[in-house]
C-alpha cells in the first residue's frame, strides 16, 4: 500500500484561509442578518378615515373608565384596533387647559367649581367619579391636564380636541400647532364654528358636528357641508333616523364622512353604520371594538 504524499504545512494553512473566506464571502451572501421588524406606522387623519367603520374613544372611554382622565386615556390606548382618541378642555384660572367637557366640576368629581374661577394647584386635587361608567365601584382617577394627554399620545393617535369654553379656543389652538404633527389632529367643535377656517391653515382636519338647532339646520347644513374649511360631519345617535340621514346625505354630497356619538352599544353601533355613518365616536371601546374585530 503507497503511502499518501504529504502536502507541506504551509499548503494547508493558506487552504484553510481561502476556504475560510470562500465562506465567510457566501454567508455574506445567502445568511445576511434580517432586518429589525417594522414598526406600526403612527396613523394620521387620512389613514383613519380610508376605514369603514373607523373607531374614536369618546372622552377617553369615558364609559369605561373615569372620563377624560389620564387613566382612562392610558386604557383607552391598549385597546387593539383603536387609532384616535377624543379630548375636550376647558381653562382655569391661571392659563392651564384641564380636560374636561363641563365648565364645572360638578358633574365630575362632585365638587362644584367653575373652571375658568379656579388655578390648576386647586382643580389638580379633584378626582372623577366613576359613576357614569359601566364599573361603579373602580377607583376615582384625578382631573389631567389637557398637554399631558397630548404629549403622551399624539406621536401614537389620531387626536380630536375641541375648547368647551371660548376662553379656550386661542391657547388650545397654539398648543396643538406648537407640537408640528397637524396630520395626527382633528379640530373638533359645532358645525358654525367660525375657527375651522385657522385650523385648516396650519394643517389640521376638522370635523363640525351638527346639533338640532336652527344654525345648524336646513339650508345652513348644507352651505356648512360644502365649506372647504370642514372635513367631516357629526350626528347625534340621540336624535332621530330623519336626522341623522340629513347629516349624512349633506356629507355624502361632498364626498365628506359622517362620525356618528356617542356610541355606547351594539344597538347604537348597528342603527348609525345603517344610516350611513362612517365614523363612531364611541363610549366604550373595550366591548365594542373587542367585538368589531
């Protein structure tokens, strides 16, 4: 038997390197490292508004948890499929904007102050009542500043704010241009509101929503509807079918949507998607939305 040759050590060596680089050279190629998964892309007003339905928490979920609060505004945030959050202000005393749909506190916490009276050291003790939800014996949750929700939220949803008292109107609007994400902000308040036009100047949506009163009505919902400073429409499921459809069709002839509120239940849900509604502001996300999915 012939003994093999020997191949000299430094033949083997300078084999062993190229070999090693012809591999190191095709896992370069076929094995390459996989990108980071992406991250969801924030929503903006038109990604929102291209769904049918599209979802809004009205006063944070205030019929599940304390209205408006910090704390109903962070549960309202965990719900899957929920992208826009609804927030009203009043402004105290010393210029802070506190979130709340009253002038008073009454409603709220009990406590009956005026909020334009009264600094934010005293309205910041105050807490909300879980009366008006589908859970009365959870905890009260305090009063929240209006930028506090703003801050923690707007890089995330979909925000529409509205100023409850004229007081609030010019500080609110500065506010949200002062956070240069217009695309991510819905500028909220009755349908003759005479602001829309400003906000559609710095970039936001806006969305007017219609009550049963005679400004409100007739020829002046339609002039009001085809305003190009006005994106979309609201009804109230509290008023009647007839109602409700002439919102809808004087949206509908500007190609504009109709957000239907407070929605609080399947019934409410079912009855305003039937009249055309496009949008649902709705009380209690948690049920309802678990059971859109």
């Amino acid at each position: 038997m012939k003994s093999q040759a020997r191949v000299p050590r430094r033949t083997l060596l300078m084999g062993g390197v190229a070999a090693a680089a012809s591999l190191a050279g095709c896992g370069q190629n076929r094995f390459r490292p996989s990108s980071p998964p992406a991250q969801p892309t924030a929503p903006t007003v038109i990604g929102l508004t291209t769904r049918t339905p599209f979802y809004i928490a009205h006063r944070g979920g205030g019929g599940d948890w304390p209205e408006m609060t910090g704390y109903a505004y962070q549960q309202a945030s965990q719900v899957p499929g929920l992208q826009a959050l609804e927030i009203s202000a009043c402004l105290t005393a010393d210029g802070v904007l506190v979130c709340s749909h009253d002038p008073t506190t009454d409603r709220l916490t009990g406590e009956n102050y005026v909020i334009a009276d009264q600094k934010w050291s005293t309205l910041s003790k105050l807490k909300v009542s879980p009366e008006e939800t589908s859970d009365r014996h959870q905890p009260a949750r305090r009063l929240t500043k209006f930028e506090d929700v703003v801050d923690t939220y707007l890089d995330r949803f979909v925000l529409f704010v509205e100023p409850k008292v004229a007081e609030a109107v010019e500080p609110m609007l500065q506010m949200m241009i002062s956070k240069g994400q217009p695309q991510r902000v819905v500028w909220k308040q009755p349908i003759n509101s005479t602001t829309f036009e400003k906000a559609k100047r710095h970039g936001f949506s806006t969305w007017g929503y219609v009550l049963n009163e005679p400004a409100h009505l007739g020829e002046h919902l339609v002039n009001h509807a085809a305003s190009p400073s006005l994106d979309m429409l609201g009804a109230p499921q509290s008023e009647s079918d007839s109602f409700v459809r002439n919102v809808v069709d004087a949206a509908n002839g500007f190609g504009k949507p109709t957000i239907g509120w407070p929605i609080r239940d399947d019934a409410d849900q079912g009855r305003m998607l039937r009249l055309g509604c496009r949008g649902l502001m709705v009380s209690n996300p948690v049920e309802l939305l678990s059971r859109s999915r």
